[in-house]
C-alpha cells in the first residue's frame, strides 16, 4: 500500500498524466476525421487507418528519397491522403449508401485488406523510419516532454476549433449539420448531398493526412500500422458516441489516460487491457456511447 501511495505521489506519476494528455491528442487527431465521416455519410470507414497509412508512407518516400522538406512532404501527403478520401467514396462508399451496416462493414473491410496487402506488395514488410526528431521539451530534471505530442495536442484542438467554426459559421457547415441530423429531406429543399458527401470525405481524408504527417514522426511506417491505430481509433469513436467529433475528442483523453495509466503501475501491455476493460464495461452502460447525441 506505501509503494502504491509513494508511486501515486510520484513526480513520474505527474509526468505519466501530461504525457497521457499529450497522447490523446495524437488518438484524437486519429479518430476526428473518422467521426466526422460517419457523421455526415453515417457509413463507418474500417479503412480509415490504411489510408493515413499510405500517407506516412508518401512522406517517407517525398522526404527520404526525393529529398524533399519534410514539411512540404507532409502537405503533399495530406492532399494524397485527400483525393484517397474522395476516391474511396466514389469508387466504394458512394455504392453502400443504402445498403446494410453489415455489408458496409465487410466492404470496407475488404478495402482494409486490399490496402494493406498492396501496400505490403508494393513496399515490402520493412520497416522504415524518417529520421527526424523534434526533440524534447525540458519542464524539469524529471519531467520530459515529447515536442512531437505537444504539437499533435496543440493541433487537434486546433482541428476541432476550426471543424466547429466552419460547421457552425459557414453556408457548407451548416448544410452538413442539417444532412447528419436528417439525410432524406435535405434533398427536397434543393441541397445536392452528393457534393456535400464528397466534401466531407475530402475534410475526413485531409484529417488523416494530418495525422500521417504527425505519426510519421513518432513511429515506423509499415504495411500493417493500421492494426496498431485502427481498432483503438474506432473504439475512442465509439467510445465518444458515433458521429460526434467532440464526444470522439474527449473519449480520446480518457482512453489515452487509462493507457499512460496502466502502463505507470504496469506496463504498456496492461495498460490497453485496462483501456479495452473499461470500454467493455461502457458499452454494457451506455452502448451508444458516453458523448452519444440525444435523439
């Protein structure tokens, strides 16, 4: 019990809940463009994560082959990443709109695998790393600061601020809004949802463009990365309650914590088993979600 209480009162216990914050910035950029996806198509991307994946591996290549500013590959990979997000919903999503979740899930499943094994054909199993590193922040002699984290934190609070400025202020926002809340009457006052449903899939693939341009900087590009960040950003979207971006943002957090958590009093391992434990014990609670919209 002395150990646990001293271990509690750690400075490193302190550092523990600043990097789990930092973290859920990162799981929160992950899930922000899924959520939005979903929320306005109301069709859930199994894929998502594969797409961010062939961003990073964009700015690998743009960055360590070509030569080119990491900075400037992180914009091409983003406007990659974009036109994958309107491709997947033309070629796929725009086919599955009527259809039944379960054969949404299984096509976009399918895109998941098809993605994952070109990738592996293409680029092979290896694993790649960008070479760059921002460093560390320096709070204390103890306390350790990834500047990486920090700007995945700073920017998607950022991206959420601006995803709720242009939903709230702007013509296109507030037609997104009013399709999410009832798909079958915006056609009827003249509202052309096909170009909103592709706008937003263009928003949700620029999102995971952001995110493979912050990823690629704290982790090595592989084929099968989705599997590392794909079901936990579906569940931190479940979590948060489907198709809410700000419910996704929250539940990121506290993901994020229960994982930095465990794995203090732990280790990494057991500090998802306690995330995964307290998912479950959500869903047998609230199974729509802690954040979930009333209907």
């Amino acid at each position: 019990m002395a150990e646990f209480t001293d271990a509690l009162f750690s400075i490193f216990f302190v550092e523990t809940l600043i990097n789990g914050l930092l973290l859920g910035g990162v799981l929160a950029l992950l899930s922000l463009g899924l959520n939005l996806v979903f929320g306005v198509v109301d069709v859930v991307w199994i894929c998502y994560a594969e797409i961010i994946m062939l961003g990073m591996y964009t700015i690998y290549f743009l960055h360590v082959d070509a030569g080119i500013p990491v900075i400037i590959a992180a914009g091409c990979g983003i406007a990659v990443t974009t036109i994958l997000g309107l491709l997947v919903h033309r070629i796929v999503i725009h086919y599955l709109l009527d259809a039944a979740p379960i054969n949404q899930l299984l096509a976009t499943g399918g895109l998941l695998f098809f993605l994952q094994g070109s990738a592996m054909v293409a680029f092979g199993i290896e694993f790649r790393n960008l070479g760059v590193s921002l460093g560390s922040l320096i709070v204390s002699e103890d306390i350790y600061l990834s500047w990486t984290r920090i700007l995945c934190f700073v920017l998607a609070a950022g991206s959420v601020g601006v995803l709720y400025v242009f939903l709230s202020r702007s013509y296109l926002g507030a037609a997104i809004r009013a399709i999410s809340q009832d798909r079958e009457i915006m056609p009827l006052m003249g509202v052309d949802t096909k170009k909103l449903y592709l706008l937003t899939s263009a928003i949700g693939g620029a999102l995971a463009g952001l995110a493979a341009a912050l990823l690629a900087l704290q982790y090595d590009v592989h084929p099968f990365i989705g599997l590392s960040f794909g079901p936990i950003t579906f569940m931190i979207c479940v979590m948060g309650g489907l198709g809410n971006m700000v419910g996704g943002f929250l539940a990121a957090f506290i993901f994020s914590e229960l994982i930095t958590i465990g794995g203090y009093f732990a280790d990494l391992e057991w500090g998802y088993v306690l995330a995964f434990v307290v998912f479950i014990a959500t869903m047998f609670v609230r199974p729509e979600g802690l954040f979930a919209r009333k209907s």
